[in-house]
C-alpha cells in the first residue's frame, strides 16, 4: 500500500506541474492533485479535502496571513507614491550608461536595495523595468537580458539570502523554528556573495559576447517605444528610503514581532509620503486587497503539502531524505524539491517547514542553520517555467520563455544552488 500510496504522489504532483504550465490556476489543480493523492492512497476524497487539506491551509493563513497584509500594504504605499521608483532611479543614475558592466551593477545593486527594503519583489519589477529600458537602449544592450538581471538582485540575496530581510520567504520559518529574520548571519552572507558574484560575472561575459557578435538593444523589445520613465512626482531619496530604514530597524535591531515592524513601515511611509499620494485611503485598501490571493496561491499549496504528508507514502520520501547525508543537505534538498513541484518559494517552503520541521529540529541541528539554508533553498528550483513570478515578469517586460528564461534560470536556480553547495559545509563546519 505504501508504494501505491507513493505512486499517488508522484502522480498528484505530475498533475500539479503539467497542469499548471497548462496555465491552470493553483486553487483549481492544488485540490485537484490532493483528490489523486488521497484516491491513489484508499483514503476518502471529501475527508482528506476537509481534513488534512484544509487543516494546511487555515494553519498558513493563520500564522502568516498579517505578514502578506502588512507587507502587501507597505510595498503598495512604496509604489503608489513613487518612493521605490526614486529609490531606483537614484542608483540608477550614479552608474550612468558608459560601460555595460556598471548597468548590470546598477540594476543587481537597486533591486537588491529594494527587496531587502521591503519592498514586494513584485513592485520591484514595475519601479525598475521602465528606468532599465533608457538605460539597456542607451548602452545598446539586448532587452533580453534584463529579466535574468533584475532577478539576480531581487530573487536570490535580498529575498532570502541577507539576514534581516523582511521578505515572507525569511519570516516563515520563525513560526516554526523560534529563530528571527537575522537567523544564521554568516551563512546568509556568503551564500549572498557567492550567488551574486557568480551572477554578475556570468551576465558581464554574456552580454559581451552579445555585443561582440554585434546584437544590441534594437528589436529585442516589443515594447521599446516606452522608454519614459514618466512626470510623476517623486519624493525625494532620503524620505523614499526612510519607511524602509524604519522597517529593518524595528525587525531586526529592535527585533519587533515582524507584523509590528511591518506596522512601523506603513505608518512611517504614510507619514512621509501621504503628499504623494493621489488617494491614501485607496492606496492601503489595494494593497490590503492585493495580499489576498497570494496568501490564498500559497495556502493552497500548503494544503496539497499536507495532505501528502498525512498518506503512507510519504514515509517512504521521509526515510529516503533521512539517508542524504548530513541533515543540513536533507533540508536543503527537501525544500528545493517542494519549492520546484509547487512553483511557488513560499508555499513549497511552508509545507516542507509544517511537515519537516519538528523532525530536523529533533535530530538536534541548529534552529538558525534551518532557517537560513531552507530561506535560502526556497529561492532555488521554485522558478521553475510554471512559475507565477516568471509568468508575470516576463509579461510585463515583452518577453518570451525562449528568449528570457535560460538567464531566469542562470540567476534564479543555478547561482543559489552554487551558494548552497559552498555554505552547507560551512554551516556543518561552524554549527
């Protein structure tokens, strides 16, 4: 039974990835791929779905649903009143255009400064992508590039990688480890260096073979007749930055519960920048509204996790993960397998902290070291080409799969993978 349950498993999830780069929604086939599992399982389809699966999903909703509210609401708030966009438009402007080299630092350096700021890697997309397209067309560089870039910053280091950082993907595993957003430091740290550098001397090399072999900016962007920055408003580069700076300082020097600090934030965004903004009132009803479906896409996911947890084939997957090695490869290996399966960092990354755990802690290794190499493997095989993220990036910037995924996939999978491979040693060596 154990190894038909198992079956049940890969089969739910081959249905969940073939389903959803069909283009299906994840509240459509998360369910749908629980029914194969329990079916495929002898367990009944309407208590597995009312039980388990929904035990996953309410436990998310209710340990993380005010971190998406009060982060969606400060990231809406950034964007609205034009803060990030001159965030990014001051980095942007010390590098100039001469050399092609310090556009790739510009780019990786603000969306960077932006995530780890606070704000949600999805605005980070809007506020740089129409700064980015002056700036690739004025060095002649390929548009096609640009999506692998922006990612290097913004996906990898700022959003798991740095300690500190008050993205989602570092918050969720305080709830179930005790640790905080500044857990295992150096760890972070090395991982962020290593990952980057190897990034940024991957895209000097390719965009000077492109240039090399005569391929610039022209027509490679459908959309290369908007290179208006546009004539909003923007406040000023110390006020932009300071809702930011409040942010990481009541998280991580006054270590305040992070829906607190988040409150700091909007309160201090609000604040500094209400003259900026056309409607307040309507600014922080969208983003409250905006943190709904991801938190739902993500509580999904969760669901489907733990329904395969509660199935007799999980215990086959538990006791194959207990024979990886050292257990800090087991949580590294773990997470990216779930983060690549749902597509998503933060729901493969709750699920493999609700099932896993209590289990890793149990053998005895470190709460912090947990923290940060599972953070940092939730940004690994997530960006999988049914990724939502790479979905939406890739509308907005004009570009294809083909065109822009292999320099996605170099940033996005290949550099944090690296960075694990150098500091899963170290972790074993130091913890």
């Amino acid at each position: 039974m154990e190894y038909l349950s198992l079956v049940g498993i890969v089969i739910g999830l081959f249905v969940l990835v073939f389903l959803a780069l069909r283009g299906w929604h994840i509240l459509l086939i998360a369910p749908l791929s629980a029914a194969v599992v329990l079916l495929m399982s002898g367990k009944g389809v309407v208590d597995g779905l009312s039980g388990p699966y929904m035990d996953g999903f309410i436990g998310f909703a209710k340990n993380l649903f005010f971190i998406f509210w009060g982060g969606a609401i400060f990231a809406k708030v950034m964007d609205d009143s034009g803060a990030a966009k001159s965030i990014a438009t001051a980095i942007l402007k010390l590098t100039g255009t001469s050399r092609y080299l310090y556009v790739i630092l510009a780019i990786v350096i603000s969306t960077l400064l932006l995530t780890y700021g606070g704000v949600s890697v999805w605005v980070v997309v809007f506020a740089i992508a129409p700064i980015a397209r002056a700036m690739f067309r004025d060095s002649d560089i390929s548009w096609h590039f640009f999506p692998g870039i922006l990612v290097l910053g913004s996906w990898t280091a700022g959003m798991t990688m740095l300690p500190g950082t008050p993205q989602v993907h570092n918050i969720i595993p305080i709830k179930y480890l005790g640790t905080n957003t500044t857990a295992a430091p150096l760890i972070g740290v090395v991982a962020a260096v290593v990952c980057l550098s190897i990034g940024i001397l991957y895209f000097n090399w390719i965009v000077k073979a492109s240039k090399t072999k005569g391929c610039g900016y022209a027509g490679t962007d459908p959309k290369e007749d908007k290179i208006m920055v546009g004539d909003q408003k923007l406040p000023g580069m110390i006020i932009s930055i300071i809702p930011s700076a409040a942010l990481l300082v009541c998280m991580n020097v006054f270590k305040l519960n992070p829906f607190l600090a988040f409150c700091a934030g909007i309160v201090t965004a609000f604040v500094l920048l209400w003259n900026y903004l056309e409607t307040p009132l309507k600014t922080a009803i969208d983003g409250a509204v905006g943190s709904a479906i991801p938190l739902i896409n993500t509580c999904a996911d969760v669901g489907f996790g733990k329904v395969v947890s509660t199935v007799a084939g999980f215990g086959l997957i538990q006791a194959a993960l207990q024979h990886l090695g050292h257990g800090y490869v087991s949580v590294a290996v773990a997470t990216n397998i779930m983060v690549g399966v749902t597509g998503s960092a933060s729901g493969g990354l709750g699920i493999v902290m609700e099932v896993f755990s209590k289990q890793w802690l149990s053998y005895g290794l470190d709460p912090s070291v947990i923290h940060r190499i599972a953070a940092i493997a939730a940004g690994g095989f997530d960006t999988m080409p049914h990724n939502g993220a790479v979905i939406t990036l890739l509308a907005v910037v004009g570009l294809t799969h083909k065109e822009a995924y292999k320099h996605i996939f170099v940033s996005s999978v290949i550099c944090p993978v690296i960075a694990l491979i150098v500091v899963i040693p170290l972790a074993i060596m130091i913890y």
